[in-house]
C-alpha cells in the first residue's frame, strides 16, 4: 500500500473542487492476472476489465464521503482486493473495509506491533505455514497445526497474529485475491486444556475476522485427526458461523483418502499421504520475514484519526464480551463430556 490515507474535505459549496481532486495521485494499477484468471474473475466475482477502474474510484468516493476519517489506504490495487471479496457490489465492499479497520483497532492484543520479526517464535513452531504448491484450483493452502502450540510460551492471541500476517501476505497476489485459499487444519494431539485457550469471545473475534473483517476467500476448510474434543470446539464456532462458511468444513478424522479427495496428494507432504517430501516451514518463514519492510509501511498507514473511534465505525461493545463470556460458562461442560 502506498499514498495518503486521507480523505481531504471540503464544504459543497459551488465551484468547490471534488474529494478526488484534492487527494493525491494514487499508485497506477496494473493487472497481473492471466487471461484464464480474468475471464475467472468476470464469471465468478462479477469483475469486468473494462469497468474496473470506475468500480474502484466508486468504493474511493463512498469512502471519502461517508467515512473520511477511517484512515484507510485508498490505492487501487488495495481497494480492489474488497471489491473481489464482495464480487463487486460497492456497499458490501465497504462494509468490509470499515470492518476490517474496525477489527484491527478493537481488538489490540492482535493488532499492536503486528509485523512478522514480532511473531517469530510462533512461525518458527510450525503453528502455521503454507504449503509449496498451489492445488488444482490455484489455491494456496495454508496448514495450522495446533499441537506446535505451547501455551506456557505465549497466549492463543500470538497465533492469531501469525495466521493473520500469513493472510496478509497471500491476499498481496491478485491469483489469491480471485481463487482464494484452503485451510487444511490438524488437530493431532490437541487436548482439554489447550482447547479450553479457545473459548467463545476468542472464537468470535477470529471468525468475525475471517467472515466479514478480512478480504479474503475461504473456499474449503479441512479439518484431520480431529479428537473427540473438536467436537466441543465445533460447538463453540458453529454458532457464529455462516451457514455458507459451515458448509465448506470437512472433518476427516484420521482418514487420509478423504483428505485426498479435497487435497490431491501430489501437494502434500508426506505426514498428510503426500508425494511433495517432508513439510518444510523454513521457505515460508524466510518469505513472511523477508517482507517486514512492507508491512510496517503498509500497517503505518492504518492509523485511526484523531476525530475519530473504533465505536464511530462499527459498535461492538460489552454486550457481546458478557454474551461470549456467558456462552464460555455454558460451553465448558460440553468440552469436558466430549473429552
């Protein structure tokens, strides 16, 4: 991301120049999809080429007109990437960019100092990472394993700010933008305690995120060795989750020839049945923390105005921290008979 963040204003009055004139010259955009991935794109995300550009100074326009003080970054390749996660309809598209700001300035244990050198320690566990190979579908998968986890090292919210800065760093490709993701996630050896990190206001907050905080398209998620524990965790996330979303679960237990039917086998690793060698986090790694330089420029221009407060954008206050903690009490003995 590049440019002011400011919308710059001025009063209606007659012969006043237009928000955009007083803003300064965006970043030019290029196109880096395929033509296969173009014509993808206008059957799937309803993006025409020829209209693209119009569609982005439309989201610009509504973003300086009714939240010019969001602090947001306005360059095309960065709006574009909200569009394509609402499939061009200008109105969800900007509810997901107020959300995703709204997200990251409420929440600040995940949002404060968030830059790849300050999750090193979760990368370096094997928490997280993403696979070589895209899937048949050009899909990225990105594998999260929460057994790596050691919860006396550092809380739950330091691996959300790992999977958080790995989508960041996909959703940068426009082939990601348009094929979305996979989630490929194995719960070998998660037991009650660790579960318990996991209750329903962090489960709230992370899949608010992945909903309707986060430009990004979640097109399968696939869960293995999942214990008889999951069964609780499913409980607490099933009940924020749309029925969309929820459909593209799959739980596979400890059957990998399901799995394959999802994820061929010529990408995996070989402890998933897999044909591509061991799983090796270190290219991964080495990429996330070889971009730091551009997330601190990116993330430094997410800076909430002074006239401004999380609450203007989009109000989520106590009530919903009582409500999770209310469903927690609730939940826990439900953790506990399935265990």
């Amino acid at each position: 991301m590049s440019g002011d963040s400011d919308c710059t204003r001025t009063s209606p009055s007659a012969g006043s120049p237009s928000d955009n004139e007083l803003l300064p010259d965006q970043p030019k955009y290029v196109c880096t999809l395929s033509p296969d991935l173009v014509t993808k794109a206008r059957e799937e995300l309803q993006e025409k080429p020829e209209w693209r550009l119009r569609d982005v100074q439309a989201l610009r326009d509504m973003v300086c007109k009714d939240y010019p003080s969001l602090g947001t970054c306005l360059d095309d390749a960065f709006l574009l990437r909200f569009l394509r996660a609402r499939k061009f309809d200008y109105d969800r598209a900007l509810q997901l960019l107020v959300n995703y700001h709204t997200c990251r300035r409420t929440w600040p244990e995940v949002f404060t100092n968030l830059k790849p050198s300050a999750i090193k320690p979760v990368l370096e566990s094997g928490f997280v990472t993403v696979l070589p190979h895209r899937d048949p579908q050009g899909r990225h998968v990105v594998c999260i394993r929460p057994d790596r986890w050691t919860p006396s090292n550092y809380p739950i919210t330091e691996n959300i700010r790992a999977i958080y800065l790995t989508l960041e760093k996909l959703i940068q490709s426009e082939e990601t933008q348009v094929n979305g993701i996979v989630i490929l996630a194995d719960y070998k050896g998660v037991s009650l305690s660790k579960a318990s990190h996991f209750g329903p206001f962090v489960a709230k907050k992370v899949i608010g995120i992945l909903q309707d905080g986060f430009p990004i398209r979640i097109k399968a998620v696939n869960i293995i060795n999942e214990p008889r524990i999951f069964k609780g965790i499913f409980a607490i996330i099933k009940p924020f989750l749309k029925e969309k979303i929820a459909n593209r679960f799959f739980l596979h237990g400890c059957d990998l020839n399901s799995l394959h039917q999802n994820i061929p086998p010529v990408i995996l690793p070989e402890e998933y049945g897999g044909t591509a060698g061991k799983l090796d986090i270190s290219a991964w790694n080495e990429l996330l923390l070889a971009s730091e330089e551009d997330f601190l420029h990116d993330f430094s221009e997410l800076v909430l105005q002074c006239d401004s407060s999380p609450h203007d954008l989009l109000v989520s206050g106590d009530a919903d921290e009582k409500q999770c903690d209310d469903s927690l009490r609730g939940m826990k003995p439900q953790l506990y008979y399935c265990y």
